[in-house]
C-alpha cells in the first residue's frame, strides 16, 4: 500500500468516526454566511471529502471551492469535544485539502481522488 493510499484509508477511518450529529453545522461562519448551505458547513466538507476519497463524487471547481473556502477557525472542533466526539475536523479538512491539491497538480482531475 503505497503512503498515499494510506492516508486515504485512515482519513476515511477518522470520517467514518463523526456521529453526524451536526452541532458543528450551528457554529461554521461560512455555512451562516451561505445562508444554510450544507457542504459549506465542516460536516458537509467532512462528506464530500469521504464521497471523493470512496469515488462517489468527481472533483470540480464546486467541490475544491467547498473545500478550500473551510476559515480553519476550529468553532466545529469547539463543539465536537463539547459533545463527546473530539474528531479533529480541521486537520481531516486540511488532509483532504491536501490529497486534492496534489490529485490537481497531477492533472488528473478527471479521476478519482
């Protein structure tokens, strides 16, 4: 298994952790600013990458501007050890950030991430 699948295969592990109980969508300043756009809240972020990583959803423009327009301020962090979770959503955003990044470069985004 090569390094990259690795990590591909522990941050759908870390994903598949989240109760989707959705307290972090409350406290997300871009979802509030979006007027209650789902996949511009962390939990909607936290899908997209997993529905990338699985092959579901193609990368394009909308998906990375909803990756890449996460503020990183760590409010759904806040709330997620507040309720018991303690997933680190930032870091599970910037991990996924970075496996798009490089499948762009790549020049494959036609392909599964």
């Amino acid at each position: 298994m090569s390094e990259r699948e690795r990590i591909k295969a522990n941050l759908i592990k870390e994903i598949g952790k989240c109760r989707s109980c959705r307290f972090c969508v409350d406290v997300c300043p871009t979802y509030q600013a979006s007027h209650g756009v789902e996949s511009l809240s962390s939990f909607g972020r936290l899908q997209i990458i997993k529905y990338l990583l699985k092959g579901n959803l193609e990368l394009d423009d909308a998906m990375a501007y909803c990756l890449y327009s996460c503020l990183q301020c760590g409010r759904c962090e806040v709330v997620c050890k507040s309720k018991g979770q303690s997933l680190e959503i930032g870091e599970l955003i910037q991990t996924g950030r970075t496996l798009v990044s490089q499948t762009l470069v790549e020049g494959k985004s036609n392909e599964k991430v």
